[in-house]
C-alpha cells in the first residue's frame, strides 16, 4: 500500500527541521533546536479550563479558520475546522487502506464532542462516502449498514460488536472489512474476534483537543506518532523529558496554525518504542496507552501529587528516582518513600517537600521500576 504522503517516510533530520521551523512560526521567540522545547511550560487541561472561563470560549488562545466549536467534558471548548483532513485523521485512515470505494458507517457522537465530526472530516479526505450513523438505535445501523453497503465501521471498539451480534440476530449480512476505532481499550480478545469475522481492526491515539496523536499500521508495532504533531514523554507532573524506552506521561505539540498547542499535557501515560516501523514509516513510535498519569493520592489525609515527588528527586543530585507507597497498617495510613540513591538521610527533605512523615527507604540506583508511576496506592478497603 502506498503511504498517505512522502512525509511518511522522510529522514529523521528532514522531519527535525520541518517541525522546528513549523514550530517557529508558532512561538513569539523562535527555538534554536527542537530539543529546546523542553524549556517551555507545560500547557495542562486544568489551565485551559480556567482560561476558558475567564475568556470564553477558547480562553483567548490562537484560533483561525473555525467552522465548528465543541464541548468536552469539564465542560472545555474546542474549535474545529472543515478544511482538508484538518484534525489529521485520514493519515490513519489511509493505513488502514479506506479509499474511494469505501461506505464509512460513522458511530461516534455527533452532538457538541468532536469525534463524528473528526472521523467525517477524514473518510471525505481519503474520498470515502460516510453514513453519520453517530451511537445508539443498533437495528436501525445493522439496516442502514446492509442497505448502503458500509465497508468500514468507525467507532468506539466495542460498539461494532453489539452491531455484528445484532445484525446476526437479525439473520443480515454485513460487508464491513475494516474498523478503524478509538475512544476505548481495544483488548486482545475483542480484536481476535473482529479478525475472526474478517474485519481488520486498528486504532489510533487521539484527544478532542489535540487531533490525531498516533495510529497504527499493517505493522502491528506500536503506534506511528503522526506528521504534524511533536511527542514528548516526560517524568509524570513535570516537563521533564525521560530517557526512550521509560514509561511517562505524554506531552503533544500540535502544529496546526489555526489551533497550536504547545506542550499540552494529555495525562496519559506511555513510552518511545526503539527503532523504526517495518511498514516504512519513519516517525517516532510509542506503545499505546500504558495509563493515567495523574497519580494524585490521598495519603493521611492529605494529597501528595506526582510534581512533589519529582521536586524531592531535583532537590538531591544524588538521587535517580523516587516512588511513594501507600499502605495501610488497620485503620491508619502508611507511606512509604524508596529513593534510589548510593545513600543519605532523606527524612527532613520528604517532610518538607510531601508535607507529610514517611518510612523512607534508600535503595540501589536502578532498582525501581521504570513504568512510570511515582506514586502507587497498595491500599485495600475491602
């Protein structure tokens, strides 16, 4: 299959200098390297909220050329576009090889979030016809789908389930061969039953503010970041790149002119995955969605959030990492602090930094797990 465009495939270092000049004209003082981004704030959603509500709707951020504005929970805003491919989805499209002969049965939501709308923008950018089925009503879609020939589902992962069984109920044939699917885990069985039924299923990666963030391919290794969007993955509730491989929390540059975001803080966890993509892509990949990076935890009542333990790492040079535990001895809670560290005496520092008194316990550099998580609640209520 060819790839959606030549971008694609071009060399880390001409991919390098495109986005940083893209990026350049985005920022008010211009970056010399791209590894310079590091330097600047993270954006988090809680911040857009609060500008949001002091300057509706956008918070007073760039927006140009906005043909939609939706509403996500929280409630936050989000602008939309009806320009070619403008949320970027038709790059994951194409890889999962929807074209012009293609009949795209839109399940997600068309009313006030984005996803409908995104997906239609997409199936019209590779050519496809789409049906706005949007959710619910599954003997009316298992209908709609025979009647116009659907080939392609679109839609949360589970949902093309409840329509095959429906459909089966109903004793009606189906044609759909692909589904292109996000919004929900896609677990292993779920997907061994779509390929069972000749449906070839993949997901991408996306949030309603950013667009498209990565997808995968017939490769079936991670997921390609897309072309024009920067990842960065960071130490959880900092800006704070990890070395490749570490698990952390994501971190998305758009680089769309009409709605740029910098650094905006996704909360979600994964990892850079080494290496390049059998399929040809060139782009970075990362391993899909590994959890929430927000480990706010209340301990003794009292929250210990995830930038106090990377603050109690920065203050002590010595110290690689960290990990608060949470316990519990009968009714009371118990914390607990591992610090990898050829040795000290940290007790001071993680009162004064968590607020909070601990067992703290100094363990061999790279003895912890690097997954991630800096805080980890082992307490049971049961």
């Amino acid at each position: 299959m060819s790839h959606y465009d030549a971008l694609e495939t071009r060399s880390a270092e001409a991919r390098a200098a495109a986005q940083l000049e893209a990026l350049n004209g985005l920022l008010d003082e211009p970056l010399g390297a791209l590894r310079d981004l590091a330097s600047l704030p993270v954006f988090r959603k809680s911040e857009l909220s609060e500008r949001q509500k002091a300057k509706p709707p956008f918070g007073g951020l760039v927006v140009r050329n906005a043909s939609h504005v939706f509403q996500s929970p929280g409630p936050i805003y989000e602008p939309g576009g009806n320009s070619r491919d403008w949320w970027r989805f038709g790059r994951f499209l194409h890889a999962l090889g929807v074209g012009a002969d293609d009949v795209v049965q839109n399940c997600f939501g068309y009313h006030l979030t984005p996803a409908g709308t995104m997906f239609e923008n997409a199936a019209h950018a590779v050519g496809a016809m789409v049906l706005p089925a949007g959710t619910g009503q599954t003997a009316l879609q298992v209908e709609a789908a025979a009647a116009v020939g659907a080939t392609v589902y679109a839609g949360t992962p589970d949902y093309l389930k409840v329509i095959l069984e429906k459909a089966d109920e109903m004793g009606v044939s189906l044609g759909i061969t692909k589904a292109a699917v996000s919004g929900g885990a896609l677990f292993p069985a779920l997907r061994d039953y779509y390929t069972g039924r000749g449906i070839t299923c993949r997901q991408c990666y996306a949030t309603a503010d950013l667009g498209h963030i990565a997808y995968e391919s017939d490769a079936m290794e991670g997921m390609i970041v897309d072309e024009h969007v920067i990842v960065e993955i960071v130490t959880p509730g900092t800006g704070d790149p990890v070395p490749d491989g570490e698990v952390g929390e994501v971190l998305v540059t758009a680089l769309n002119p009409d709605y740029p975001l910098v650094r905006f803080a996704t909360g979600d966890m994964s990892a850079v995955m080494a290496g390049q993509s059998p399929c040809g892509r060139t782009n970075m990949r990362i391993k899909g969605w590994m959890g929430r990076a927000d480990q706010t935890t209340k301990i003794k009542g009292m929250f210990v959030r995830p930038e106090q333990v990377a603050a109690l790492v920065n203050a002590h040079p010595e110290v690689t990492r960290a990990r608060v535990i949470a316990t519990r001895d009968g009714d009371a809670d118990v914390m607990t602090v591992r610090i990898e560290s050829p040795g000290g005496d940290y007790a001071k520092s993680v009162q004064d930094v968590l607020k909070l008194k601990g067992t703290v316990e100094v363990v061999a550099p790279d003895s912890l797990p690097k997954d991630g998580v800096l805080i980890e609640d082992q307490r049971s209520y049961d």
